[in-house]
C-alpha cells in the first residue's frame, strides 16, 4: 500500500456518509462501552490537535501580513474588494447573531426541569466541588485586570509566536501589513516572497497533518462520551439543541451563497461541495483554522485570486470568528435563562452587543480557553459566574466542535461572496 492511497483513504472519511456510518459509531461505541480510555483517548486527541496547530502560527503572521498588504496597496485599486469584504464580515457577523438570538428564544436555551437542576447540583459537589472558588477567582482576576488589552499589543513579533499568542500575532501582522504596502515595491519584493513562500510551507505542512484528523475526531467524541455525565448532557440538552441548529443553519447558508455567487461553470470544477469538505474538517479537528488550506484550494479551483481569497479567508477566519459570537450569544441567554432575567428588548440588544465584543476578543483562543470571555458579559447581567461557566466546561468538548464549524463555514461564504467578479 503505498502513501498515496492511504491518504486517499483517509482524505475520503471526510465525507458526510462516512463520517455518520463510520467514525461516529465507533466513537460513541467505544466511548460508552470502554469508559476506562477516556483520559488517554482524550490525551492523544488534544496532543494530535497540537500537532495540527504546529504549522498555525507561521501560517497566521504570513496570511495576514500579504492580506494587509494587498488589501491597502496604493499602486492597486483595491478599494472595491476591502469595501466588499469589509461589509461582508459585518453582514454575517450582526446576521448570525441575530439569528442566534432567534433560536434562543424558540429553544429556550436554559430552561431547566427539577430532575435536571438537581444533576446540575450533583455534578457541582461531586465533581467540582472545592474548585469552584479557585475557577471563579481565576475567571474574576482575568476580566478585571487588563490581561485582554495588554494580550493585543506586540512586543516581538518573533518571540510571540514562539509562545502561541496568537492574539498578538494578529496585531503585529497587520501592523506589519500595512507597512509593507507603504513601501516602495523594489523595498517589499523581498519580503513579499519570503512570506508567500512561507505560507506555502505552512499551508503544505497543515495539509499534510490533517490527515490525521479522522483520528482525533474519534478520539475526542469517544472520550466526551465517556466522561461527562448523561445527566448533564441531557439537563443541558436544549443549550446543545440550539447551537446545533445553529451549525446547521449556518452550513446551508454557506451552501446557498456557494450556489448564489459562484457560476455553473464554476460549481462543474468542484469535485465535492466545499462547504461539506470544510464543514467536516472543522468537526474533526475543533479548529477553523485547520481549514484554511481547503478554502484556498477550493477557491482556487474555480479561478478566483489567490491574493483576494487569501485575504478574505485569513481575516475572515482569524477577526470576524462568527463561530465564537453565535455560540457566546446563545450561551449568555442560557444563563439568563437558567436565573430567569427579563428577555426584554432592550437586553436582547445588549446581549448581542456582548455576544460579538466576546466572541471577537476571543479570537486565536480555542476550546475552554473562550470561555472566559463570556465572563464579561455575565458579570454585566449580575448573573453568577462559576456554575455557569463550569457546566460550560463540562459539555465544551463536543460544542468546541461545532463552534469551529460555523467560523470555518462562514469563513467560505464570506470568502466567495468577497472574491465575486475578483
């Protein structure tokens, strides 16, 4: 068997029908009936994932500076396609949030039994019990200090990157961008291929792991499902209903404005439809980001500018984070349901305001590591912080999943919409 066909194999479990026959039964049959791999399957998942993320850093400082670049370059007129994408970006951002907003008043996200308040509180003293105090003290320092303004301003653009801050990354790339397209093009050619070969490396090396992916799937799915509690996921079963919808909703909105705003011609180049493509990658990995390389790719394919598709999909994937806004405005109105606070309309403004000011801060964070910043909106609503944000982390493993698959799908209709007629 030679490397080819086995990456042609693994490629293929990418696939929907595989991904419902095959790797989800094993998860959950391994998951529920040897409950005793649920740590190791849950270490190998989250150590691959690091080996996924090994390439992210490089690819997200090249990506973004030649976005920048491009986007502001004085000898091109660009001012159509940054006009076009900018108001792109906040369509789907104040879209999807209402629309989450919408599914959290027909689902009632937060509504709970007795019988599913009372696992709540059992899960709360057995499980969690004295790090309760200890999580809500962390999660109080963290929205109280500065921490998020300081984690945006660039110290060494290198050594960040050395230590994952991703967020600084950011910052630093576009202010690198945009002195890159200040510059004459005989003082930025060089740079410009240095950066664009380096993305190339990167965009390779992520490629290349991902196949691995349908490997960490069922490592993940099977090791959630044998260690949180029934109780819990049934109690919060209406929050899960929601952002599943959610998910959903937002992959046949990708699907619509693939068919809107591609030609026939165009769609006769696709070998699968790219938005399943990019949709069960986002599921297999938790990461958007693991994405990039196949939106590139699939844009490429029909002839779109790799420049213009580069910047769409970069910031789109890396600043927009629709994924993180829908998912923290459905979770605020969870825990104001759950403390029965007023829906009126005006905190239902308020709540998404704070549903898109969290889920963009949170940008470059994945998993547990996101849900600090819904604390801000919490504390805004007097509402509790540690039982809320501790349920949260007890069903994060699965619904990290599909927040990275709402950002990875709009990232695509955001990135064909923008690149039209480019």
């Amino acid at each position: 068997m030679t490397y080819s066909s086995i990456k042609e194999i693994l490629t293929s479990l990418r696939k929907p029908k595989l991904f419902l026959l095959v790797i989800m039964p094993i998860s959950i049959l391994i998951g529920r009936f040897i409950p005793s791999l649920s740590e190791p399957l849950n270490d190998l998942g989250l150590t691959l994932i690091q080996l996924i993320s090994f390439p992210a850093i490089p690819l997200v400082l090249s990506a973004v500076v030649l976005s920048i670049s491009e986007i502001f370059d004085s000898e091109k007129n660009n001012f159509r396609f940054s006009r076009t994408l900018g108001i792109t970006i906040l369509i789907f951002i104040f879209g999807f949030s209402f629309l989450a907003i919408i599914l959290s008043l027909y689902s009632k996200p937060g509504f709970l039994s007795p019988d599913g308040k009372l696992s709540i509180g059992r899960f709360m003293l057995d499980v969690t019990d004295i790090n309760i105090n200890v999580f809500s003290k962390n999660v109080v320092e963290n929205i109280n200090e500065t921490n998020f303004f300081k984690s945006l301003i660039p110290s060494n653009i290198l050594s960040d990157a050395a230590s994952g801050q991703t967020l600084k990354v950011i910052t630093g790339s576009i202010l690198g961008g945009l002195g890159l397209a200040a510059l004459p093009k005989e003082n930025s050619k060089p740079m410009i291929i240095f950066l664009r070969s380096l993305n190339q490396l990167s965009v390779k090396v992520l490629d290349e792991l991902l196949l691995i992916s349908p490997l960490i799937l069922i490592c993940l799915i099977a090791g959630a499902m044998s260690s949180v509690s029934t109780e819990i996921i049934v109690a919060l079963l209406n929050l899960a209903i929601c952002i599943l919808l959610a998910t959903v909703a937002s992959l046949g909105v990708s699907k619509l404005v693939l068919r809107k705003f591609t030609s026939s011609k165009e769609r006769e180049k696709f070998i699968t439809n790219p938005a399943d493509s990019v949709f069960l990658l986002a599921l297999a990995t938790g990461s958007s980001m693991a994405c990039y390389p196949t939106i590139i790719n699939s844009l490429k394919t029909i002839g779109r500018s790799q420049n213009k598709i580069e910047a769409s999909a970069s910031l789109s994937l890396l600043i927009a984070r629709v994924g993180n806004i829908v998912y923290n405005v459905i979770v605020i109105i969870f825990a104001l349901n759950l403390y029965e606070v007023n829906l009126n309309p005006f905190v239902l403004i308020q709540v998404l305001t704070f549903g898109v000011f969290t889920g963009i801060s949170a940008a470059g964070l994945n998993g547990i590591a996101v849900l600090p910043s819904i604390g801000v909106a919490l504390t805004f609503f007097g509402v509790p912080l540690p039982p809320i944000l501790l349920l949260l982390i007890a069903v994060d493993p699965i619904l990290t999943l599909a927040r990275s698959a709402i950002t990875s799908v709009t990232s695509l209709a955001i990135t064909t919409v923008s690149t039209k007629g480019a």
